[in-house]
C-alpha cells in the first residue's frame, strides 16, 4: 500500500510540475510576442546623397505601441557612426505620448569614395524584471534600428544592378527581374540587359533579352525577360544565369542561381525473385530528373505479416545517381508466409523521402517465364549443334565423292 501512495503522490507531483514548467512556458511565450510589437522607429531607411562637409540635423521618430511608461536608450552604428552625433542617447517615454523624436546631427567630412555607406540609429528597450509567484523573469531587450545609406555619387554614369530570377513554378515562365538604381550624376539614355542562362557544366542553354530603358539621376527602374520553360525545353534543374548590363556604352555583370522544379528520384520499377528457401531477390531500377548527381540515395525495405509485425527490415548502402541515370540496385531478405504479407519500400535522399507499397503478386517474376526463357535457350543450343554437325557431315561426304570420282 505504501508504495502504490509513494507512486500516487510522486505521479501528482511530476503532473505539477509539469503543470507549472507550461505556465511558465506560456507567460515567457507572451511577453515575448509582447516584445515584438512593443516598441518602433522610423524611418527604417534614410537615404542621404552625399555633400562635402555636410552638417545637417536629422530624427527619427519612436514609437511607443504599448502606451505605457518605459526607459529606451539610442546608439550608433555601422561603418558611418563616427559621423553620426547623437542630441541624447537615454529617452523616457510616457504612456500618454504614441511617439516622440529623437534627433541626431550628420556631420561628414569633405570627401568620401564612391558608393553607398552605411550607419544605424539602434534602439533598445532598457530589461525589465517581473515578479512571477516565486520565480523573476527579466525581459530581454528589444534592439531594433534605422538604417542610413550615404550615397557617394560618382561623376558621370554609374547604375547599381541586382539580378533576381523568379520561381518558375507558379508561372511556368523562366523569368528574370532586374533592379536599377541609377546612383550616377547624369542621366542614363540608355538601358538594356542580355542574360545567358548555363547548365552547371557551364554550356550555354538560351539567351534572352530585356526591354529598353530611361533612367534619370538618382532614380531607379526594372529590367524584365521571360519566356516559357516549355518553349526552351530547360529540364529540371540547376542552372546559372549571368546578366550583361549595357548603359550608354559602359557594361556591368551580374550573376544569380537558380533552380527549376526540385530533385527528384522515383522508382520506376521493382520486381523480386526466388533466392533459394524463404529468400528472395528485390531488384529495383530508379530514375533521377536532375541534371546534376545526387548523392546519398538509399533505399529501406519492411514487409509486415497479416498481423502488422515486421518479419523483415533491411536497408541498401548509400549510392550516388548520375543526372537522368536509370540506376539499378537489390536488396536480399527472408521471408515466411510471403502471400499474406505487404511490402513497404521507401526511397530516401536527402530530406525526401518517396514511400510505395506494393503486395508480393504485384512484384513478383512468375517463374513460368523463366522456364520458357529456360526451355528457349536449350532448343536454341539444341539447334545450333545439328547445323554444325551436318555442315560437317556434309563436309565429309563432299570429301569421299570426290575421292570415287578421282
């Protein structure tokens, strides 16, 4: 009797405390989804062109979403925060006030290279503690930033460009998408980009061209190319596309990879065969639709009585499958009572696993083919030695006539 209490109380004891180890999880789980939106700033990027010794005065706003009294404190970043002045670095913020400013001085120096230099204004909710029945929780800090892009104009013509190749699943289009960002001191005429699009063993599979295009200082555009995969016939997939990005004479490369539709090994056929007693031969013949090798393929067999027991679990080594191949591999195992069983293979690569089920008729040789094929082969053998033999005979006979005549 004692020990059945001693089992009783220690079972309500596990059930508290994992009772408490779950409110305990879900308090700390709401403060932090309250920490997400608990605080703001903004803007979350200010672009600022660069001019000689510029000394200016900028804010950022922030923002109290919870409404309530909080201390925050401001600091700077980045490879330009030895430019920016901060007017206070510790805010309070009261619970009557949305937003206040917080302002900050840039003070740069009388030159800079060309290109874009990055600072931040990063913002941080001072840690709080709280009391939770006898446990303190502290709150960690919330730090979020405002980015400040300076932008060092470079005389005449000079773009910024990205390279983006969209899913090609939901449209069934090989389509690019080029960002322009026209950061030079004139405008650009003239704008236009011819992408090659290359297997990975770098052969060239099409090209396509983008519009024409206008840019005005300091503006930005979008280059575009699509055409559809079927019309190019590009198989599933890896590719690599390279952009060549003409503007009024000058050139400038960009390059992205990409993936059309996901690897994929099926198993296009399995058969099995007797191996001697209870053994049996499973052949199976895969098919890869990559155009690149995947590695680390194997596959797992269990076939499972009438019962639902596991009466055998065997797996292969791992193998490698060639882009497109028809690879072949067997498994052997024993099995008792084959016609009442299931067979479950799964093919496994990777994170993929590919599951088939199959019952013993379905997969099995039936063995009156290969008798014939058995039977085939000896008439065939059968044949062949009456053909030479009465070559020979008649060979002989040639022979002997022509020693009668002689």
């Amino acid at each position: 009797m004692k020990g059945k209490r001693m089992e009783k109380r220690l079972g309500k004891s596990v059930i508290m405390t994992v009772f408490m180890a779950v409110i305990m999880l879900s308090v700390i789980m709401l403060f932090m989804l309250s920490e997400v939106a608990a605080i703001g700033i903004s803007p979350s990027i200010r672009k600022v062109y660069f001019e000689p010794g510029l000394d200016k005065e900028y804010y950022v706003h922030i923002i109290n979403n919870e409404k309530k009294d909080m201390n925050v404190s401001l600091s700077v970043g980045g490879s330009m925060k030895e430019y920016i002045i901060l007017e206070e670095d510790r805010l309070e913020l009261k619970s009557y006030e949305p937003r206040i400013k917080a302002y900050y001085r840039l003070n740069l120096p009388e030159e800079m290279l060309p290109g874009t230099w990055k600072g931040e204004i990063v913002l941080e909710e001072e840690a709080e503690e709280i009391q939770f029945s006898q446990e303190s929780i502290v709150k960690a800090k919330m730090s979020l930033a405002s980015e400040i892009d300076i932008v060092v104009v470079p005389e005449g013509k000079y773009i910024e460009a990205e390279l983006e190749a969209m899913d090609t699943e939901k449209t069934g289009n090989l389509d690019f998408r080029i960002d322009i960002d026209n950061i030079g001191s004139r405008d650009i005429f003239e704008t236009r980009a011819e992408i090659e699009v290359n297997s990975p063993t770098g052969e060239l599979e099409t090209k396509l061209n983008t519009g024409i295009a206008y840019v005005k200082k300091h503006s930005k555009t979008q280059l575009n190319a699509a055409t559809p995969v079927s019309v190019i016939g590009l198989e599933q997939g890896e590719y690599h596309a390279k952009a060549r990005v003409y503007y009024d004479g000058l050139v400038l490369e960009r390059e992205d990879d990409f993936l059309i539709g996901e690897p994929t090994i099926n198993l296009n056929k399995i058969c099995m065969n007797p191996a001697g007693n209870d053994t049996y031969k499973f052949n199976f013949t895969l098919m890869s639709n990559w155009n690149k090798i995947i590695t680390d393929v194997y596959i797992e067999l269990d076939v499972f009585d009438k019962n639902g027991d596991n009466t055998l679990s065997t797996k292969s080594a791992p193998f490698d499958v060639n882009p497109y191949e028809n690879k072949t591999s067997y498994l052997y195992g024993d099995i008792n009572n084959l016609n009442e069983s299931k067979i479950f293979v799964k093919v496994i690569y990777g994170s993929e696993i590919m599951q088939y089920e199959y019952l013993p008729d379905e997969i099995m040789e039936p063995r009156g083919n290969s008798k014939v094929n058995e039977i085939l082969i000896r008439v065939l053998l059968i044949f062949m030695i009456v053909i030479i033999s009465s070559l020979h005979i008649h060979r002989i006979f040639i022979k002997n006539k022509r020693k009668i005549f002689k």
